[in-house]
C-alpha cells in the first residue's frame, strides 16, 4: 500500500479557490528504501521543465535531519513556488508531465503536499 494519495476534493478546491497570487507548495517526501532516491532524482531532472513552464521555482530543498516534535519522519522537505494556482493545476493535468509524475510516485513510500498562502503576523495574533 502507497501513501502516495491524491486527494480530489482538495484539487477541486483548489481549482476553485478565489486566491489568484503566487503560493508556496510545501513537499515532505519518504523515499521507497529500495531506488526510491534514484527514481526520484530522475523525477526531479525530467519534472524541471514543466515546474519552470508554469512559473514554479524550487525555494528549499532539503534533508529532513533531527525530529524534534512528531512522529512521522522524511527523508525530504521541499518549498516550491507557483506564481498562482491556475498554472500549477494546468501543469498536473498536462498529459506530459503525467507520464513523469509516474516517476514520483515509484520514489516514494509516502508524500504531503500541503498548499500555503502567504499571511501577514498581525493576521494570527
């Protein structure tokens, strides 16, 4: 069984979502133990050209060290930039980049992906 779970609502929400700025991806990424970081590197080396294309920028990349408060760990922690949901939603659903994904989800045990909009301090306090 893979945790690698695509939630349609959440993409329909998404799709729907009146935010039209840019917004950062948070990745965490488990690697299958067997490959799972080859086949992911080639994800990323192939997947590249289509992040660029909808305007997508890598910020962070990289290894999850210490656990100070959890329970699940990750071998990876990625920040990606979208200049606005329309173009990261036009890139998932390109048949093209569909056939690379296929890549990612040979890479991993188990992946979140959690959209972030950017929010002020004064806006939680």
């Amino acid at each position: 069984m893979t945790g690698i779970k695509t939630n349609k609502d959440a993409f329909q929400k998404l799709a729907q979502s009146p935010h039209e700025g840019p917004f950062v991806m948070l990745n965490l990424l488990k690697f299958h133990k067997q490959g799972g970081r080859e086949a992911y590197l080639q994800y990323i080396q192939e997947s590249g050209p289509f992040v660029e294309h909808a305007g997508g920028k890598v910020l962070y990349f990289g290894k999850a060290a210490e656990l100070l408060n959890g329970a699940e760990t990750w071998d990876i922690v990625m920040l990606v930039q979208y200049p606005r949901r329309k173009a990261f939603l036009e890139m998932a659903e390109n048949p093209d980049y569909l056939k690379v994904h296929e890549l990612r989800e040979r890479a991993l045990e188990r992946a979140v992906l959690y959209v972030t909009d950017p929010i002020h301090f004064k806006e939680i306090l």
